[in-house]
C-alpha cells in the first residue's frame, strides 16, 4: 500500500514539474515575441564626436 502512495505521488509530482517547465517556456516565448515586436527599430543613438 505504502510503496503504490508512493509511485503515485511521485507521479504527480513529475507532472506538476512538467507543467511548470511548460509554462515557463511558454512565458519566455511570449516575452520573445514581445520584445521582438517592440525592438524593430534600434536606438538611434549618435555617437559621441570629439570637437
């Protein structure tokens, strides 16, 4: 009886893991996008001219 508690938690554990590796892909991906959208043009920034 101990040992089947065991496995089975053990199982969901694995999912719940599982689960959060996903999502964090998922927010990272979101983010990726965003900032690709957001950055199409670079800073233009004029260097610095000694005078």
């Amino acid at each position: 009886m101990y040992k089947k508690e065991y496995l089975r938690r053990k199982k969901v554990a694995e999912k719940e893991i599982h689960k959060d590796i996903k999502r964090q892909i998922n927010k990272n991906k979101k983010i990726a996008k965003r900032d690709k959208r957001t950055n199409k043009q670079p800073n233009k920034r004029v260097p610095y001219t000694f005078k």
